[in-house]
C-alpha cells in the first residue's frame, strides 16, 4: 500500500452539475466518499468487515474546503492523509484534484469505528489498528491540515470578494483534533459534544435539536 493512497479516477457527472454551471458542493463529500472508499479494504475495513464483524465506520465530522470549480466530465482523484488515530477513531486530511494536477478541493474529517449492534462507539480490532499504524507510520510528508487554508482561499477566489480577515484567520485557527470525546463512547454520550464551543461558527457544535 502506498501512502499517501491516490484512488483512481472518477468523473464528474451531469447529473451533479447544478443551476450554476458547476459540480453542486454536495458532490465534492460523494467524490471524497468514493475516494476512500478504495482505501478501505486494504485497511480492512469495507462490506465484507460490516458483514463479518457487525461493525463499520460513521463519520462524526468532516469539512470540506473548496478551493476550485469542477465541471461535467472533470476527471479528478482523492489522496487521503491519516492524521492521528486511537482505538475508537481516526482523524484524516483528503485532496481533490483535477488529473492536470491542481487542487480542487480540500477535506479533513472525525470517523469513529461503530459496533452497529448498540448502535454504539467500540474499539476497532487489533490488526485494523496495526494497519492503521503502518499507514501513518509510512506518511513521508507530515500533515498540518488547515494550515494552507487563508492562501489557498485567496488564490482560489482570484477576482472574487475575499473574506474578512477575521474569518479567515478564525477559520486557520480552528483546530478538530483532539476532541474531548467522553469516554465510554456512545451515542447517549456523543450528546455532550454539544457543548465543545465552536469558533469558526461562535457557537457549540451540536446544537441541542427540537423534539417533535
């Protein structure tokens, strides 16, 4: 396996292109999802674990950069960088590029290994983790997620209006990982997430929902 992964590459639909000419924002998650899930079973995670083992992967958190417009018929390609990970979750940093090269898009996630029984947050097997470590562990170019944002934000806007300051630099200096999660890990307990302050957005990350 070589790191970081580079999926194949996977073009872009017609039917993902909305009223402005371009791919609607909610393909470039499907791209990034489709990318990773190359990846997957040589970590060993996939249908087959899911099927075998009960368990799989939610994604508690992931944030999406973008840097560029993609149209109908682009072909573009997701690298996928693990950042840190323990028993229970892994954070990661992906890139979306145009197969010229260019970077489209870019996307830094939270995904926690989840025993659908429960459902509930669980420890993943020993050997998905000694894969996991192997994979970090071979990552010859160490990642600093965000830390390009407020340039490339500008580059990309190019004749555009170009964000305050302050959000830019609020936005560089948020920071995902490490989330104090509770600990045993469940969705009862996840609640309490609600209660991290978000800067980006002054205000708390999960805002309590209304019951019906």
């Amino acid at each position: 396996m070589t790191q970081p992964f580079r999926s194949s590459l996977m073009t872009v639909k017609p039917e993902w292109i909305d009223f402005n000419g371009h791919l609607n924002m909610a393909y470039y998650n499907v791209l990034f999802d489709q990318g990773v899930d190359e990846l997957y079973p040589q970590i060993g995670f996939g249908y087959d674990y899911v099927k075998s083992t009960g368990c799989t992967t939610y994604v508690a958190e992931f944030h999406v950069c973008y840097l560029r417009e993609l149209h109908e018929g682009n072909e573009v390609y997701a690298m996928f960088h693990l950042v840190d990970f323990d028993e229970k979750r892994f954070h990661s940093y992906s890139e979306l590029y145009h197969k010229d090269g260019w970077l489209a898009a870019t996307a830094e996630g939270l995904t926690l290994h989840v025993d659908q029984s429960g459902p509930k947050v669980a420890p993943m097997p020993q050997t998905i983790q000694d894969k996991m470590a192997a994979y970090k562990a071979a990552q010859t170019t160490p990642i600093e997620p965000r830390a390009h944002w407020p340039q490339n934000l500008a580059d990309a806007q190019g004749e555009l209006a170009q964000p305050p300051a302050k959000s830019r630099a609020e936005m560089s200096a948020f920071q995902l990982w490490p989330v104090p999660f509770p600990d045993p890990m469940s969705y009862t307990a996840l609640t309490q997430i609600r209660d991290i302050p978000c800067p980006v957005l002054n205000t708390k990350l999960c805002p309590p929902r209304k019951r019906a």
